[in-house]
C-alpha cells in the first residue's frame, strides 16, 4: 500500500513538473499568422486581415499585417419588357482595397501564458472604387439604346500607430489577444475619371465623353486614440 501510494506521488509530482515546463510564450525564432476577426462588426464574423510575426527573441518581434478586400455588387434597377419598349437596366458598383501594416513589436513580462506587448506600425492603403449607372435613352426612330455614367475614383492612405496589446496562450503555440493605440491617418484621394453614354445633339445615336478630376473629392487627417474591435486568433510555428 506505502508502495502504491508512494508511486502515485511520484507520478503526480511528474506531472506538475513537466505542466510547469511547459513553454507556452515564444523563446525566440518563431514564426506565426494570426487572423483577425471582428466579431462585433455588421456581418456574423468579419475577416479584417492577416498578420505574420517574426520573433527575433523572447522579448522582440516584427509584424506585417495584410488585407485585401474585393466587393462587387449589381442591382437591376428596370426590367425589360418588350410591350412597353423597356430596356434591363442595371446599377454596378465595384472596389478593391489593399492593405500593408508593418512593424516592431516589444514583448515584456507576463505570466506564463499572458505575454504583454507595446509596439507601432506603418499603414499603407490603396482603395479603387468603380460605379456605373445605365439609363435608357429613346431616341428618333423608335431607336432604344442602353446609356450610362461609368467613374472611377480611388484614394491614397498612410498612418502610423502606436499599439499596446497582449496574447494569452491557451495552448501550447495557440492564443488569442487584442489590440488598442494611437496615432495619425491621412487619406489622399486620386484624380477621379467619368465615361459618359448619352444621346448626340441630333437624338440619332449616341456620344460618348470623358472627363476627369477632383471634384467631390475629399481629403481627411485624424489623430486620436483608436480601438480595434478586433479578436485576434494566432498560432506559432
């Protein structure tokens, strides 16, 4: 029975050494992607990007964030219906948004599986948006042709943030964590470009004009504490 008993401590004492070994926060050379997820945005779960992390040491890591978003969307705004000489007409509008955040990383004293962490970061963004707009035009003869506004805009940013954060290991090389800073956005837009469809001074056929500039457009700068409503879900390798 003592030998039992005795056996049973042992092994119990194994078990308690080895949990208590177990490295859970990153000693230096790993690698790893996170995925951003904003719970708390208009759809169920919403992807907002992709970061990688290079730890140098125990204590140092460098971090690129990329997104790349696409959206397209088409609505039918007129059936056609041939009793009535009406055309299909549709409302089109498109984007791309490109995102590149890198940045440094300075990991301080925790616990073994909460791993505090300051740090900043570059953003760069690119976004390219393209709408069109179709109207029928009647024109002499019984003539009915499709016509339309097509424009094209984009814009330019860059900001820099200061970030304070932290990972909680729930697993060995698994954990979550979140993120809040402060910093400066800017937002350059682009020269904007509109196409043209309509019908020509004699009402015979149709014209096409292009023009271009910088009307509408606005710039912005902000400053401020930000929050990102973001759960961020990572793993080591």
């Amino acid at each position: 029975m003592k030998r039992y008993v005795l056996a049973v401590s042992v092994a119990i004492a194994c078990i308690a050494t080895a949990q208590a070994q177990t490295q859970y926060r990153p000693a230096g050379g790993e690698k790893n992607l996170e995925l951003m997820i904003a719970p708390l945005s208009g759809s169920p779960v919403t992807m907002a990007g992709i970061k990688f992390r290079k730890f140098g040491s125990a204590t140092s890591a460098m971090r690129l964030g990329v997104f790349l978003g696409f959206q397209n969307k088409t609505t039918i705004t007129q059936d056609e219906d041939g009793e009535s000489d009406m055309l299909e007409l549709k409302d089109k509008e498109s984007s791309i948004t490109i995102a590149v955040q890198p940045g440094l990383e300075k990991h301080m004293t925790g616990t073994d599986r909460l791993s505090p962490y300051i740090g900043g970061y570059l953003d760069l963004s690119f976004t390219n948006k393209n709408t069109k707009k179709e109207t029928q035009l009647n024109l002499n003869d019984n003539k009915r042709e499709v016509g339309y506004e097509k424009k094209t805009s984009g814009s330019l940013g860059i900001g820099l943030n200061a970030v304070a954060g932290f990972d909680y290991y729930l697993a060995k090389s698994l954990y979550f964590g979140t993120e809040l800073g402060f910093g400066f956005a800017a937002t350059m837009p682009m020269k904007s470009k509109t196409e043209t469809v309509a019908a020509n001074d004699d009402n015979t056929g149709t014209a096409t004009t292009n023009t271009d500039g910088k009307k509408d457009n606005v710039s912005s700068i902000q400053l401020g504490p930000n929050v990102v409503g973001q759960l961020r879900l990572g793993w080591l390798f």
